[in-house]
C-alpha cells in the first residue's frame, strides 16, 4: 500500500537522523518525516496550480506547530486544543521562512504553504533545529520549483567544543548557541546567541555547521534522485521586453541621479524616485491601455540596479556617508516620570523609546508550551506602529516580524541580567516603542534596552549595543561594499542583513539573513570586524547619557526584601487556605510570595515604601523566629492577674510580665499601669526549663535617680587623750 523511501544521516558523535516519505500525508504535494531519538516532525508543503492574477511576489506561507499530544499532555485554557501559535512557534516558522523564500525562483508566484508538525517529542532532542530539514525535505520531494535543498542545524560551544543538534540539558552548558541554515554552497541564515565571544569564534561556529549541513543536502539530492522527481513547468510572468528595455534607457540615468542627491530624508527620497516613475508614464495618453503592474515591477528592478551601482562606483551612502560611517546618535535617560526606568535612543531615523517595569515574582510570566515549560523573569516587548513609518493604517496588533525583533534584542540582554537574586530582585519587563524607523529598529532596541535598564537602577553587569551591517555585490565585477547602520533602502535593496550585538568585551546575539549565492568567510569576517568597530562607537555615544547603572531605584520603584525561612515554616507563614499571608498583605499594603530551595524558604516582601515592608517583615519574622533573651519585643496584653500580665510577643507564644517588672515604682495592681490590648515594649530576661517567658516592661523604662537619704550628722567621738 506505501511506497516508503528512507535516508539516514549519521551525525559525527553517531546519533542518526532519519527522512522518511511515502507512509504519511500522501496527497499533500510533497511530504516527509524527520526522526531523531523518539522526536518525530511530519512536514507537508502545497502550492497552487497558478498564479493569482497581478501577483508579482512568492506568496509563501510558513506554519511550525507543537502538538500536546506529542509529549502526552493536554492543552491549557478552557477549550482544550491547540489554538493560536505561541512566540515560540512564530519563531521557528520564521527560521523555516527567512531560509526557504531565497531559494524559490523570482518568477514562481504560486501561492505556497509549508507546515512542519511535532508529532512525538523527545526530552532530549530539540526539535526546532530540525525544522528547516524538514521542509526542505518536503519540498524536495514535491514537484515544486526550488533551488534547494537547504538544511538548518543548532551549533552549540560546550567546554569548548562544537557539538551539532545538542540536548537540552547540553544547550544549557554552552557559550554559544545558534541555529545556521545553508545550501550546499552557501549560508544562507544564522540566528543565535552567545556569552561575549569573539568575532572569529562565531565564524568557526558557522564553519562547523556548514559542514554538517552539507551532508544533511546530500541525503535530500539522493532521495529525490531515487524518487525520480521532477520540477513542473510553469509560466508566473508575462514580460515585454521592449518594455523593459524603454523603462530601462529612459529613467536609469535619473534613478542614479536621485541616489546622487545623497538625502537622509527617506520621505523626500521616495518622494524624488516616485517623480522619476510618473515623469515616464507622462508619456502615455489617459486613455492608452498599458501595463502599470509591469511597468512598477521593471522601474523596480531599475531603481534597485541605480541605486547599487553607486553605492560600489562611489563607495558612498543614499545620505552621503561612508561605507562604515554611523548615522548621529542621540540618547536620553529619565525624562519619564512615571515607569521605573526610560530611555529614548535616537539614530538618524530610527527611534526607540523604552520603558523599565520592575515587579515581583507574581508578575513573571508562566511559558506553557508544548516541550517549554517555566517562568520567565525577563520579558521583552517590541511594538511597531504605523506611524514610525508614516503609514496611515490602522495598528491591529502584534505580528510575526515583532515577535521576531523582540526576541532579538532579548537574547542580546538577557546574558547581561544578574541572575543572582541579591542583585536583582525583581521580575523585569522592558517594552521599546519604535517611533520612527529607517533601518535597524531592532537594533536601536537592544540600545535603548541598556539605557532604559541603568536607569531603571538594574544591576546590568555590561551594558550592550548593536548595529545592522548590509552588502552590496557585483558577481560580474567582484565589487563589494559592507554597509555599517543600513538605511531601510539598503536592507530592501542590498544583499545582506547582518545584525550584531555585544558589549566591549564580544557578541551577545547576532541574526543574518543573505540574499545572495557565493557570499565568502572573507567577506562575513569583514562585516564582523566592521560591525565590532561600529558597536563599540555606538556603546561609546550611549555611555555620554549614561555610564553605569544608577546607584538607587526610582522612589516610585518597589522595593523587595527577601527573608530565609526554615521550610518547615512555610506552611505557618501562609496559613489555613493562605489567611495569615493574606492578613499580613492586607494589613501593611505589601506582596508577599513564598517560594524555597533545597534548603530553605525564601520569603519576598515588595512595596514602594520601607516602612511597609518593614511592617511585614517584622510580621513574618514574629511567626518564624525563635524568642532569644536579652532581645527587645512588642507585645500584646492578652491577659491581667493579680501577680502580672500575659504579653503575646509572637503569634501564640505568650510571656509572664510580672507586676514586680511592669514599673520601677510599686504597684499595688497591674490595672494602674496597664489593660487589655495594649500595645507594649518588653524585654525577653529568661526561659525558665519548661519553656516558660518571663518578660520585663521597666527593663526598658529609664531608671530614676535614688533620693539621698537625709541621715542625722554623726557625734563626733574624741579618742582618749593619753
């Protein structure tokens, strides 16, 4: 009944990665099965038989899912089925995406649908870095135009060895970790993190990847040999090529004379290569019937040619700079009142403003995902409003690009968060707003991120830039220019987008994508190089606002004291049903969580002013603590007897205040001084070897002066005289 074919890649340290097609998903265009261990992805992939009408893109669509199933849980929320994706899931379907829509020819307009399902997971394999090999594989197998196969794998640096597709628990180990895609020939993206490594290890990093991706190619080229597969024909595009030809003699000149003006206005620039364009079709009458669509897609490729051409003839930028020249910097702190920490990071047209809010361990955020479960204490969010690029349309939310730059500018930060709760208490939520953008927002992100945090007063151990790297190439000439702070021209129109960030000391993060076939290592190791020179300028403009975290947190900031517990009183701190630990919040206007180790529990009291925490404290500490003679209390008159008063100086432990102890003057009743429910200073003087208290009031009390006794003079006695 199944036509199954097999393949088998073997991995350097001898684990084995399985392709299998022809058993699942059999009337999907192509697909497969990638097995690891016992973590199992099936990935289909679907195209349209045409093309929509006036389509001039790759409308192609890339969907990664965990199922629940795969690790035998249910689903949380109240419908109880997957529903919408998870950051995580955007995440890898981005991966997946930024490799594969390079690869599909220029003139194949097909919708086209990609997904990649978890299907059975495996603790120890992690399932994203096999993401890329799978969607390969299924369309390798289909007969859908593609000028793959790609792979992607996950590098990892444990005690200073590479090692491929790691285990969770390996991953945790390692200072560098990040997930390359390529062909057989050239890379193609790389997405990762790492802990201040240097710019040569990172491209080690990547060679070792490239030469086990090259194996994982090699496996899809026999399986598809074995298959016999074929790709269809197809016709996307109708050209005049007479056309293409007019547009090009008649507006190329004037393209390159409008990247010559050398403007840092996009706006105007835009505006100038938009009067080219419609200078042209001034020619046709209104009523003669021509193709606007073509004639957009050839002045398109006009502009794009002008505009590269010189960049590598002038070696200059679209707003005058040089190839390696950072746009003017501006940066200011603490000009919020009301967040725990800000900063607005200006660079040329792109602008971040990023807020710090600090919060306790109630406000962490719960990760409920298929195979990630956990809490995360720092969260990053990365909004971009349509404004920042003087779009008039409605903001309708986040989308996948967002997601994708928060995480960015996450893991650039993350490694610099103290994780040391001495150092820092707090659940910490940093939010960027870009309002303006022309190129690398993410990046001013990760700035404005740094800066916000030492206002904030968070211990950041370094603080941490980043810059956008672009390239321009000339396959004919072997011309190449390197591209420090793109503009968002030259992202669009150039052929790399190579983001980096790190402290003085080396990289945190880095994401690349490239656009074009044949990039060298000599040319990456020139951007790394470029893009470290350009950091450590931009780190230097940011240290002018501010140099290191603040001292002190805002006054409006709460403030966190933590208290260690026996375990064994955890329970006597919370209460029945939690009343006491709600009494106590109630009562001083704190939050109040518990949470233990190995060894103890960890009681966290957070308000926004001392006194209230120290109310809180003293609370905790009175039903945990042990009394200790000689130390000082306050306590409660429960009780009055004829010989004294029974004070409660911890909840439920009561001592004997003697009436020979409540004053230094003599009492004849305890009533004279005190009565029930009052709130009294004692001191703790013994403990008697049946637990018993014996407490002292007038111990506290200053001693009064003793009256001279005014005795009768002495008669003066004469001794004998001899």
């Amino acid at each position: 009944m199944f036509d199954v074919k097999k393949k088998t890649i073997q991995l350097e340290d001898g684990r084995i990665i399985e392709i299998e097609t022809g058993k699942m998903a059999r009337q999907a265009h192509g697909s497969c099965v990638i097995k690891m261990g016992n973590c199992m992805l099936l990935a289909t992939v679907v195209s349209a038989d045409e093309a929509k009408e006036d389509v001039d893109f790759m409308p192609l669509s890339c969907e990664y899912k965990e199922k629940y199933a795969s690790v035998g849980r249910f689903p949380g929320g109240f419908l109880k089925r997957e529903a919408r994706p998870s950051d995580y899931e955007i995440l890898i379907s981005r991966l997946i995406d930024r490799a594969l829509r390079p690869l599909f020819p220029n003139d194949f307009h097909a919708e086209t649908f990609v997904n990649v399902e978890l299907i059975s997971a495996d603790k120890d394999v992690m399932p994203d870095a096999l993401a890329g090999l799978a969607a390969s594989c299924a369309i390798s197998v289909s007969n859908i135009p593609f000028h793959g196969p790609i792979s992607e794998v996950r590098v990892a640096r444990i005690d200073g060895k590479f090692v491929i597709n790691p285990s969770y628990e390996q991953n945790e180990n390692s200072d560098i970790d990040m997930i390359v895609a390529a062909t057989i020939d050239n890379i193609l993206m790389v997405e990762g993190e790492m802990k201040e490594v240097s710019e040569t290890e990172m491209l080690d990093a990547i060679k070792v990847a490239h030469e086990a991706i090259k194996v994982q190619c090699n496996a899809q080229i026999e399986l598809a040999k074995e298959l016999g597969i074929t790709k269809k024909e197809y016709c996307h595009e109708n050209n005049d090529e007479d056309l293409r030809k007019k547009i090009w003699d008649e507006t190329y000149v004037k393209c390159y004379a409008v990247a010559n003006k050398q403007t840092a206005d996009k706006h105007q620039r835009k505006t100038d290569f938009a009067a080219v364009k419609e200078e042209f079709l001034a020619q046709y009458a209104e009523d003669e019937e021509i193709n606007k669509s073509l004639i957009g897609r050839y002045f398109h490729d006009v502009e794009k040619e002008a505009v590269r051409n010189f960049v590598l003839d002038t070696q200059k930028r679209l707003d005058g700079r040089k190839t390696d020249e950072i746009r003017p910097i501006t940066a200011e702190v603490d000009l919020l009142p009301g967040p725990h920490g800000c900063a607005l990071f200006t660079r040329g047209e792109t602008q971040s403003l990023t807020t710090v809010t600090l919060g306790t361990r109630l406000d962490e955020q719960m990760l409920d995902g298929a195979m990630i479960k956990g809490y995360s204490k720092f969260i990053l969010h990365y909004n971009f409003p349509p404004y920042s690029t003087g779009d008039a349309r409605p903001y309708r939310g986040v989308g996948r690009r967002e997601v994708g730059h928060g995480n960015l500018a996450h893991r650039a930060l993350k490694g610099m968060i103290p994780t040391d709760t001495a150092l820092n208490p707090y659940t910490i939520r940093v939010v960027s707003d870009i309002l303006e953008s022309n190129g690398s927002s993410s990046m001013a992100t990760v700035c404005a991120g740094s800066l916000a945090l030492m206002d904030a007063g968070v211990k950041l151990i370094k603080p941490v830039s980043g810059i956008a790297m672009g390239l321009i190439t000339d396959t004919k000439t072997g011309k190449y220019a390197v591209l420090s702070d793109i503009l968002g021209d030259e992202d669009h129109l150039g052929d790399m987008d190579f983001k980096v960030t790190g402290t003085k000391d080396g990289i945190t993060a880095t994401q690349m994508d490239i656009k074009v076939d044949g990039l060298s290592y000599e040319v990456l190791s020139k951007a790394l190089n470029q893009a470290k020179e350009g950091r450590l300028h931009i780190l230097g403009k940011m240290m002018e606002a501010i140099s290191e975290p603040r001292e002190d947190y805002k006054p409006h900031a709460p403030r966190i004291e933590k208290i260690l517990i026996p375990k064994d009183m955890i329970g006597a701190v919370i209460g029945p049903g939690g009343k006491i630990v709600q009494e106590i919040q109630a009562s001083t206007g704190t939050v109040v969580t518990i949470e233990e180790d190995e060894k103890n529990g960890i009681v966290s009291i957070s308000a926004d002013n001392l006194e209230a925490i120290l109310a809180a404290k003293a609370r905790v500490t009175a039903i945990v603590g042990v009394p200790e003679v000689g130390e000082k209390y306050k306590g409660k008159v429960k009780s009055i007897m004829a010989y004294g008063a029974f004070v409660e100086i911890m909840p439920n432990k009561d001592g004997l205040l003697h009436i020979s102890e409540v004053d230094w003057k003599r009492l004849e009743k305890v009533e004279e001084v005190l009565k029930v429910g009052d709130i009294i200073d004692v001191q703790l003087i013994a403990i008697d070897r049946n637990g018993k208290m014996k407490l002292s009031r007038k111990a506290l009390l200053p001693k009064p002066e003793r009256q001279e006794r005014q005795d009768k003079p002495e008669t003066e006695q004469q001794a004998p005289q001899e």
